[in-house]
C-alpha cells in the first residue's frame, strides 16, 4: 500500500469556549422603536468609517493607530461604544484577511488541477486519486482559457494580499447585491432598504468585570429590565438619569437563564447585542460571554468501555456502537434528516437528528467518535469536473454548522467527543467490514460500514481486517499478504513490516531438544504458527 498518506492522530475535542442566548424584545413602543433605529443608525455609521479606517491602515496596524482610532470615535459616542465599535470592525478586517487567504488557496488548487487535466492526452482516464483529460477538444480549448482568467485573478488576489488590500461590505455582500435583483428576490425597494438598514446598525456592546450587571453601555437587570446608554449626540432622546434609556419590553432567558441571573447578579462580563429582524418585524436580544474551557478526559478513559462510531452523510447520520476491542455491537442505527428548504428548516434538522444522536449515545453511556472533515478544497468544479450532483452534495453538507452544533450539545450532556482523520474511512469500511456484517437478515450499508470504521480508529485498532488466504496458499508460498496489518503495532495501517529469516515450517536444528517440552500438534494454538490467520469477527447481538 505505497502512496498512503500519514493517518493523523485521534483526539478528544475540547469543549465550546462561550455561550450565547436570545430572547425576543415584547411589548415595545413606537418610540422605542424610534430610539433604537436613531441610535443604530448613529452608531452604525461610526463602525463604517471606523471599518474604511482599519482597511486603510492595512497589516501595518498597531496598536498606536488603535487608540486613535478609539480617540475619533470617543467624540461621536461614548468611550465604551468608541471600544466595541472599534473591536468589532478589527475582527471584521481579520475575517476578510482570512478569507482572503482561504480563496488565494483555492484559486491556487483550481489552477494546478486545471493544468494537470490539460497536460494529459484528450479523453484519457483518470484514477480515483487524480482526474483525468477532457473529453474534447472544444473542451480542452475552453477550459485552456479559463485557466487564463484563473491565472488573472489569482494575480490580482496576491497583489491585493501583499498590499494589505481587503474588501468588506457592512451588511453583507449578497443583500447588496440583491438590489440589483430585486424582482426575482421578490422584494420592492422599500422593502430591500429596511433590510439594508437593519443589517447596518451598530447595537452591540462588550461586557466589563466588576460593572454593574456587567454591562455599562447596555445593561439588563436580573428582572429583565433593558437599558441603553445614549451616544452623546442622543443624550436628548434619554428618559433616565445618566443619559440613559429604559426599552418598556422586559427579557427573560428561557435557555441559560439561571446561569446569567447569576452572572449579572455577581457583575460578571455579558456582551449583548440588539437586532432587528424585518421580515418578522421583531426585536431581539443577544447575550453571551466566556466560560472556562471543560477539562477533556484523556482518550484512554474514553475509549475504556468502547464508544459509538458515526459516519456523516448528505442525509444522514450513520452510527454502530463498538466494544472496547473494536466489534460491533447490535443493530446499527440511522438518524436522518432533510437539507432541503429554508435555512432555519435546515438548521432544525440537523438540531434534530443530533439530539436524537446524543440522547442515544447517553443512554448506552459512551463517547462519540466523528470524523474531522473539511471540504475546503472538495468543493472546486476544476477537481470534479461534470459531476455537478457530486460538488452540489458535498457544498450542500453542514459540516462546521454540523460540527459546531454537535460540540455544544455534547458539553450540555456531558458526552465527550473523539475527532478521527477521514481518510480511507469509507473506502476501508467498505472494503473489509460491509460484507462480514452482512447477514440474512440484515444488510449492511457502506455508511454503516464506514461507522464501524471511524470507531476502530478512534479506539486505536486498525481499520483493515487480516483476511485469511486461500486454501491452497496457506503454506505461505507465494510470500505473506501485503493486506495484512502488523499485530506488534497497535493502530498500524500500513503494511506489514519484513521478518528476517526463512517463512518455512521447516524443523529447526534444535527440534529434538525441544520436542518434549512442546505442546501436541493435535492441540496447539494455530495462530502461533500461522501469523495471517484471523481471529472470528464477534457479533454480540
């Protein structure tokens, strides 16, 4: 098995960092309402001229330039809005920045498989490693010109990166470019403009340790009651002392709701954020802040009772429980769910299917195994070519929603989780595990397969099994079989390594000497003489 690439080691995921919750904003008055937009607005084009600032200064930003940008700001506002606008529009920069990279990369990717397919002769082909030619010749013109625009772009995105250039657009590139669109979005233009507005408010504020309820600039009591610091410009619009409003609507955080109570209640830090959702025409508030990382428990803990292998799919999850030695036990089970529709159809699938998952894996008393996948750079059109169905299934995929979401369900229910690599999963799984685990009366599925798996790995054991040779080569005359896994190595993929010496069953010299003290042939252990002979596969029903 040469060419293999290095198979990175298990680990156990840590737990999510922070926690945020929501809840709606009832029973607001027009002039809430009123005061909410004014003060969003105002703040809103701070953050866009902060924002062009930061893009301006580039990577060459430090922290003196910080602080006068803070200073410009502090003017117009306050000092604490001056630091969350500022914080904001740092982070905003740093994700551009960052995604810029990640398409410098994938322009990168798409011109090497794009010359790749164009060194090769019309029509040859490919290996399940490497595409290969194009079919045509008109083909092969065409896509000789688009490596050309490729070429172009990825020109234009690295003069851009060395010079620090980065392009950001406050409230969303699409939403802008849906004004272009406005009839087949179905939206009138009064329509797209409330929503451009909304997205471009600024009603976001950083907690403070030791502040009262741990907010100045927008405070919410233990009661619910809702508090904003008016911007100096605004004081006039303020209806208590210290240039301060007080929202009519209370909020009462149905999720988490003791854990801020206590929060606010100790002084402790909450960072909240007030948005406008248009198409509902209601108000929402955000509250978050920082929890202490949970200590992971060592792998070897985790896979002392065995654990549950899932394999993700475009429509569901397939998932086997596996004892501590890597076997399968029962019935495998499937979690479905249908990415098709909305977003928030989508995204309560996906909650669906997980909890079933974890409430499953909580009542067996076991870990989670999954794999750490990452599509980034399956998803090119130049690498698939015209398997349009194939792109659009793995881009279809939740795989960070997925993941995320499955972190932090699994640290509410106190399940720990084990991060496997993807690679071979599901071409091994296949291999060696779908036809022994198909029986009468059940068939087994390749996920199901490649559950089974992602489990072994995680548990250390290796995934390919040590298959028995035909009748007539147990004598190990055509050499050993390169299939077979070391059995010194615990979680050795590769090939077995070379034993010197002669693979006969010819008797050594000192044969009569230890004859005696020998066990009869009639009741030897055959593994201790036939190192490729497999141990039975346990099914425990």
């Amino acid at each position: 098995m040469d060419g293999l690439r290095e198979v990175a080691a298990s680990f156990v995921v840590p737990g999510p960092a922070g926690v945020a919750i929501r809840d709606r904003l009832k029973r607001l008055t027009v002039r809430d309402v009123e005061v909410l937009r004014l003060v969003g607005g105002h703040l809103g084009s701070l953050a866009s001229a902060d924002l062009r600032a930061r893009c301006a200064a580039g990577p060459g930003h430090d922290s003196e330039a910080w602080a006068e940008r803070k200073r410009t700001l502090t003017c117009g506002s306050s000092s604490r809005w001056a630091g969350s606008i500022t914080k904001s529009t740092h982070d905003q920069w740093g994700l551009a920045r960052r995604g810029q990279a990640a398409h410098i990369q994938k322009l990168q990717a798409g011109i090497a498989a794009v010359r790749h397919r164009l060194s090769l002769p019309i029509g040859a082909k490919g290996s399940k490693r490497a595409p290969g030619g194009y079919r045509s010749r008109s083909e092969w013109h065409a896509k000789s010109r688009r490596l050309r625009v490729l070429e172009d772009r990825l020109e234009r995105e690295r003069a851009d990166w060395q010079g620090g250039h980065v392009r950001v657009v406050r409230g969303g590139k699409r939403l802008l470019a849906t004004r272009h669109h406005l009839d087949t979005a179905q939206l009138t233009e009064e329509a797209w403009r409330r929503r451009w507005e909304a997205a471009r408010r600024f009603l976001q504020a950083d907690g403070e340790s030791g502040k009262r309820y741990g907010n100045e600039t927008i405070r919410v009591s233990p009661d619910g009651q809702v508090s904003i610091r008016l911007p100096a410009p605004l004081a006039h619009l303020a209806n208590a002392p210290h240039g301060r409003y007080v929202l009519t609507a209370r909020v009462a955080f149905a999720h988490r709701g003791e854990q801020w109570r206590d929060r606010v209640q100790a002084n402790r830090a909450v960072a909240y954020r007030i948005q406008e959702d248009v198409e509902r025409d209601r108000w929402y508030l955000t509250a978050s802040w920082t929890i202490p990382p949970a200590r992971t428990v060592p792998l070897s803990c985790v896979r002392a009772g065995g654990l549950v292998g899932v394999d993700m799919n475009a429509d569901h999850l397939a998932a086997w429980r596996l004892d501590t030695h890597g076997n399968p036990v029962g019935e495998p089970r499937r979690f479905g769910y249908d990415l098709s529709g909305t977003a928030a159809h989508r995204d309560a699938q996906v909650r669906h299917a997980l909890i079933r998952l974890l409430h499953w894996a909580r009542r067996q008393g076991l870990a989670i195994a999954i794999e750490d996948l990452d599509f980034t750079a399956e998803t090119s059109r130049e690498k698939h070519g015209r398997r349009k169905h194939f792109r659009h299934l793995i881009s279809g995929m939740p795989v960070a929603r997925l993941r995320a979401r499955l972190v932090s369900m699994a640290a509410e229910l106190g399940i720990p989780l084990v991060a496997v690599d993807p690679a071979y999963t599901s071409l091994w799984g296949a291999q060696h595990w779908q036809k022994p685990l198909t029986s009468t009366q059940r068939k087994t599925t390749r996920h199901e397969a490649a559950a089974v798996a992602i489990g072994r790995r995680a548990l250390g054991h290796p995934i390919r099994r040590r298959t028995t040779p035909p009748r007539t080569h147990q004598s190990d005359g055509y050499g050993h079989r390169t299939v077979q896994t070391g059995p010194a190595v615990s979680g050795r993929e590769g090939p077995r390594p070379r034993i010197p010496g002669p693979r006969t069953r010819s008797v050594p010299p000192d044969a009569e000497r230890t004859r005696a003290t020998r066990t009869s042939k009639t009741v030897r252990d055959v593994r201790s003489d036939q190192p490729w002979v497999q141990d039975p596969l346990l099914l425990t029903e």
